[in-house]
C-alpha cells in the first residue's frame, strides 16, 4: 500500500528529525516529479539520496512509526547504562569503561 505524500510529512516531523520549516525547504526545492501526492516513495528516497536520513529512519516513517526510532534510541542507551552499572557493582568493569560506553552510546544515539 502506498503511503501518501502528506502522511509522510506528518511522521517525518511527528519523529522530530526534520523541523517543518526544513521539510517544506526541501520539498520546494525538489522537481515536480519527486512531490507526487499519492506517493511518498520518491520523496523518502530522495531525502535518503541526499543524507537527510538514514535508510533505516526513511523505512521506520515509511511505515508510520516514528516514535520507534526514539522509544529504540532510549531503550538502547538505558540498558546500556544499566548494563555498565551492574557491571560496576559487581567490579567488572571501571568508571573510564562506563564514560566511554556511555559516550559511545550519546554518539549511536545521536547518529541515528
């Protein structure tokens, strides 16, 4: 089933990765043929093409999921910390493991 163009603008800014100002920037800036109202594929490729987003982001809006990226995005940082945390009580692991797992975790997070 296609996804119309209108429903996803609606998930691409429910998801907060694009502003609204950003979204009608780029959509004004596309040919015709790429802002077809009755599909958004063309659209969603495009912003792929250009690293607006990532193929995985485009795929999870496509599918009206937007809150999944960032429910995904805190759960994964969360039970990392836990993880590192559990792993400090019992001695297995150090405070400069914990910093860089948890630095490397804001940078997943933040990259996706």
């Amino acid at each position: 089933m296609a996804v119309s163009l209108a429903q996803f603008v609606r998930h691409l800014a429910e998801s907060g990765l694009m502003s609204d100002e950003e979204i009608k920037a780029f959509q004004a800036a596309l040919p015709a043929e790429k802002r077809t109202l009755d599909d958004a594929q063309p659209f969603a490729k495009e912003l792929v093409r250009q690293k607006k987003l990532t193929p995985y982001q485009a795929t999870a809006i496509f599918q009206g999921k937007p809150r999944r990226l960032i429910l995904g995005n805190v759960a994964f940082s969360l039970s990392t910390k836990i993880v590192f945390l559990l792993l400090a009580l019992v001695g297995g692991a150090s405070l400069w493991m914990a910093i860089l797992a948890d630095m490397g975790v804001s940078l997943l997070v933040t990259l996706n």
